[in-house]
C-alpha cells in the first residue's frame, strides 16, 4: 500500500482542490447573472423592453451594464396603456438614452381605434426609436397581419417611423418601413432588418427586476449608424 512520505500533500491536494471548485462556482455565477447579449460578437448596440411588469428600473444601471436604448411598452389594442410609460418617458426625454415605443397591436379592436388610442396617449412624443408594432396575439390569419401593416401605414403617413415585426409579410408593407428581425439566430437575411428580438429571456446584470424573462433588442447596423440616427437628437 502506497504511503505519502510528506504529511502536506495530502492536505495541500484539497487545498488545490477547493480553490478550484470555488474558481468554477464564481465562473458559474458570473455567467449566470452577466448582461443576455446575442449570438453575433459584432452586435455591440444592446437595448431592452421595459413595462409596469417589472417594477421601476434605474436607468442609470441600465447605462452602467451596456444598455444603449430602451423600448417602453405602450399601448396595446383601443384600452390597455402600461403604467410606467409616462415616468420613463419623463425621465428619457432628458437625454438618458434614445428610447422608443413598442405598440402591441390586437385583433380585438379596429385599426382607427388602435391609432385612435395611440394618438391619445402617445402621439408625437413615441422617441427618437421607430415605433415598434408586434402582434400582441398568435394570430397569423391574412386580415390580421394586413390590418397590422394598415396601421403601420396610418403612423407612417403621421410621420411616423415604424419597425414592424417579421411575422408580418413585406408585401403588405411599404417599401419604407423598417424590419424587426424575431427568433434566437440572425441569419443571412438578417441585413433586411433594422433591429433584431433575439431573446424574451434575457437578463441585465445587477439589475434584480430584469434578472430574467426580460425582451432585449440589438441594432444590426455599426455603433456610428445608430448614433448619427438616433443619439445625435438627445437633449
């Protein structure tokens, strides 16, 4: 039977041990509460979605860990209008970050009702961001999807700037509305597009209301685009 002939081996080989399975939950740990970002290394313009679901969220913190821009949840069909809009909108138009307005639009109401409520609540004052319209249902039946594109029209012809989300077809768009790319991969078709949904379950570190199940955006253009489009009308 072997013998270890110096007492300190033994004890120096937990040591080493321990200290390596410490090294391994640290790294464990800062993995799990990084900041979400996508697949693309080359992807640097990071946003998120923001609503009354999560509780008020330190802008300055988004700021800190990588945020360029946010998305506020808006309206949605002709009654709902998220709490917290009108605090952030307050807050961002003092030149936080370029921020926008995510409309999700329903199958429940008419499209004039839908712009209707919309010009209400929001109207001119939506940021520096297109106005972002996504289906706030599963339907993908074509009077749906043509009644999404007609109210994207409708803001357009306010002067609006719109990103409409990819479940819509481009032939009920016009040839000027901006793309947003849905799903967990870019791909080479992905240069149609202005921004990009790559998750719904992301994460900003050391933020706790956004530790998770938070939708986080990315620009698919270069720094300096995005800058000369949206940073340089800041307050």
């Amino acid at each position: 039977m072997t013998r270890y002939r110096h007492r300190a081996t033994l004890p120096a080989l937990l040591i080493c041990l321990l200290v390596a399975l410490g090294l391994l939950i640290f790294a464990w740990h800062q993995w799990r509460t990084r900041t979400t970002l996508p697949s693309s290394s080359n992807m640097s313009t990071i946003g998120v979605e923001l609503t009354q679901e999560q509780g008020f969220v330190d802008l300055q913190a988004l700021k800190k860990h990588g945020i360029d821009f946010v998305y506020l949840r808006g309206t949605q069909g002709r009654s709902y209008f998220d709490d917290n809009y009108d605090l952030y909108r307050d807050k961002l138009q003092s030149g936080v970050m370029p921020f926008g307005t995510v409309v999700r639009f329903s199958n429940e109401s008419t499209v004039a009702q839908q712009l209707a409520f919309f010009n209400k609540k929001i109207g001119q004052q939506a940021g520096q961001l297109p106005v972002m319209i996504v289906p706030a249902v599963n339907d993908r039946s074509p009077k749906f999807l043509q009644a999404m594109a007609k109210f994207a029209a409708a803001l357009q012809k306010q002067g609006q700037a719109v990103v409409v989300s990819d479940v819509c077809p481009a032939k009920y768009l016009t040839k000027s509305t901006q793309r947003l790319l849905t799903g967990a991969q870019a791909n080479n078709s992905s240069s149609r597009y202005t921004f990009w949904r790559y998750t719904e379950q992301g994460r900003v570190k050391d933020v706790d209301q956004l530790a998770g199940k938070t939708t986080m955006f990315a620009y698919l253009g270069s720094s300096g685009s995005f800058s000369r489009l949206y940073e340089q009308n800041l307050n």
